[in-house]
C-alpha cells in the first residue's frame, strides 16, 4: 500500500481523506485548523447531497444549516424574477440543499475524516522542487508528520486552496478568465426576506452582482461582487463598499433596513483560474488548487468535493496510486466540468439568461392557444434549473439546447448586451 499524503484540510482535502478511509486506506492529513470567521462558499447545490450520504453525514449537516430550496435571480430590467427550486431535479439528484456556516461545515468534515481514521497533523505543510519534475515536503513538514517515519509519502495531493502550493512550487502557469472581481460580503441579523425561507438570491447591481444566502442563527449573508475600479469609486475600506453597494441598489437596501451587521466585513479577491497542468511524478492537485470557476451559481464547493471524491475513486480502482492515463482521463473530465461551468455562468453575466426569459414571456404573450411555446419555455427552464444543481451541468444536450435557445430563440427584446451584469 502506498502512503498519501494530503496537504490542506477543507473541502477537498477532507473530502478525499474520509473517502480513502473509508475503504483502508490511510492518508496523513495536514491541516493548521485554522479557520476564518466568515468564508465564501455558504451555499451548496444538490448535487453536493451525493457525497454527504457517501461520507455519512447528510442528517449532520441538516442539522447545522438552513435549507435550501433553490435560488432567485432578480434583474432591475427583467419584468418579473427568474425563480428555480429543486423540485426541478426530482429523480435525478435530492431535491434538497443546504445553506451552511462555512466554518462549522468544514470543522465537520474535517472532524468525520478524523472518526474514520485519518490522521490528522496540525501543521501547514510546505514543499520544494525534488529536481525531477516533483515536490516533496519540506524537512520541517516531514518532521511534523512522525507516521511517515521520516519517509517522503509516495503521493502527495495539492488541497492547499489559493495557495496553490504546487504550482507555486514548480511554477506551473495558468490560464485566467475574463473577469477579475473582487467580493465583499458580511452576515446581517434581522434582515427582511422577500423570498421563500432558505431561498438564496442572486441580484444584478449597475456594476456587478450580489448574493443573499439566509443561514443559521437567523443570519444573512450579503456579499457584493464588483469590478475593482467600480469598487475604489465606492470606498476606501471594505466596510465602505460594502455598505455603499448595499444602500445604492433599491432590491439589497430593503433587505439590511432594520438589520444589524454582526461580523466584520470581508474581502475575497474572486478569480477564474486553472493551473495548465494537473498532476505529475507523485503529485496531483485537487480542488480550488488545480481550478476555480467563479462564485456565481456555487459551483465551488461541489466541484472541491466532487474532484476529490472521483479522485478517491482512481485510488480505490489503483491501490499503487492511478497511473498517468487514469489522470489524463480525470482531469479531461475534471476540465469538462469546469468548462460546462463556465458556459453556464457566462449566460447570466452576458445578460443572455435573462433575455431568453423575456423572449419566452413574449412568445407566450403572443402565442397563448398554442401549447408548444409554452412545452419548450418548460422544457428550457427544466435544463437550465438541472443544470445549475449541478446533475446536468456537463450533459451534452442539456449544453447544445441552452446554445441553441440562448442564440436563436431571442427576439423582439432588448439585446443581451443590455441585460449583462458588468
């Protein structure tokens, strides 16, 4: 049996350690176990509910989250708000998800691989070029690690997050998306909700986008995501922004009228970023570390946990650890996903999600005794809601149908361009 050794305890590092304990084998965890008091990410998907079942703790999770029945995007220019739940999904994937505090979430699966049998060391691991194209621990993390007897593990995983310390490490480039926002977001009490209890929501500001996600302890979470030059017009703090994006958007100022701010304010420098390779001789990156999408939809914290459980996978298939046509072919899937991601996030900031919802109403204005309008409005709203919980995401119908609508079906409305989020 080999020996793995996994670097960073999130999502995806405790995802893949609980994983891989569960089946005999026993991975060496290097987690600091500090957190911070607020993170992004507090909104999950229903495809995430899989993987809680498999780790053994959806009723855990229930029970420290607020549900979440689906989520609401609201445009100052569409006519009406585009609403989708879960329901959706039905027989498919759970028709169910949770809105957790990030923290708690994380100490939980952290605390789950534990009970399974992981060991965990309380140290941020560090690493250096081997000289063949490799990294190894540095001496100090290998000393903090006595298990591995002084040995370098045969594996090592990247689940360092941003910090991306493999790529650092052997200086592995990556390639950028078109946006660079930056986010600042805090948690309010005694918010005003106009949504179903649990209903996240999406609002486009005159440059950007925020999010509401209604949690535990009768908290909300607000947050803001901005171009970095409509950011510093707002402020010179992120208490400034945050506030000033907030009250200068008649949809979120409502929301925070009689509220109370009851954490600190803040900031997340949002990319688009995959790193230009994914694994080499006795290393592989995983999570945020190898690819992160964007914020919008949620996206994040699924595929953290999603790469990591198909990497748990490769592993349980190829004890000795997978060979590199296993991870040619997991990160060939891997990229799949987050390119399916990217379309699908792209049609809301492009504006052309929402044109096509006004281009449905009017057709259905226009065309009321003829059922098949309003068969295909159904039938678009079923893919796109499917597609966002993250069960058909990367089906290739499912893609060509929302290209084709998104490109053809839009007509006697106002170009995208006036609807995309900047």
């Amino acid at each position: 049996m080999k020996t793995v050794a996994i670097l960073g305890g999130g999502p995806a590092g405790a995802t893949l350690a609980a994983r891989l304990a569960q089946s005999g084998i026993r991975p060496v965890l290097f987690a600091d176990g500090k957190a911070p008091e607020l993170l992004v990410g507090e909104s999950l998907i229903p495809a995430v509910v899989p993987i809680l079942r498999r780790l053994g703790i959806d009723e855990r999770v229930a029970g420290m989250a607020t549900p979440k029945p689906g989520v609401s995007f609201v445009h100052p220019k569409a006519a009406q708000d585009m609403d989708f739940t879960f329901d959706s999904v039905e027989g498919v994937l759970p028709t169910y998800a949770y809105n957790v505090p990030r923290p708690a979430f994380d100490h939980l699966l952290a605390t789950r691989a534990e009970e399974l049998g992981v060991s965990a060391i309380r140290h941020r691991a560090q690493v250096e070029p081997d000289g063949n194209g490799g990294v190894r621990l540095t001496p100090e993390s290998l000393a903090a690690a006595p298990l591995l007897g002084g040995k370098q593990p045969d594996w090592l995983i990247d689940a360092s997050g941003r910090q991306r310390l493999f790529a650092r490490a052997l200086k592995i480039p990556a390639r950028k998306g078109p946006r660079q926002d930056v986010a600042y977001f805090a948690h309010f009490q005694g918010y005003h909700h106009p949504k179903a209890p649990g209903q996240v929501i999406i609002t486009r500001l005159e440059a950007g986008w925020s999010w509401r996600i209604p949690l535990p302890s009768d908290r909300l979470s607000i947050g803001v995501v901005l171009d970095r030059e409509a950011a510093r017009a707002l402020g010179d703090t992120p208490e400034d922004r945050l506030h000033a994006a907030i009250h200068a958007d008649p949809y979120l100022a409502p929301a925070v009228a009689t509220a109370t701010r009851v954490t600190a304010v803040k900031s997340y420098a949002n990319y688009q970023l995959t790193s230009k390779q994914g694994f080499g001789p006795g290393w592989i990156q995983l999570g945020d570390a190898y690819g992160f999408v964007d914020p919008m939809l949620s996206p994040g914290l699924f595929m953290a946990m999603h790469s990591a459980d198909a990497l748990a996978d490769l592993f349980l298939e190829q004890p000795q650890g997978p060979n590199a046509q296993a991870l040619r072919r997991y990160f060939d899937q891997l990229d799949d996903w987050l390119r399916a991601w990217t379309e699908l996030i792209d049609l809301f900031y492009s504006g052309r999600i929402f044109s096509l919802q006004a281009a449905g109403e009017r057709i259905l204005q226009v065309t009321r005794r003829n059922p098949v309008p309003r068969m295909l409005q159904k039938h678009l709203h079923s893919h796109i809601a499917c597609m966002t919980a993250g069960a058909w995401t990367t089906r290739h119908y499912s893609r060509r149908l929302i290209r084709f609508a998104s490109k053809h079906l839009i007509w006697g409305v106002p170009p995208a361009e006036t609807m995309a989020i900047r």
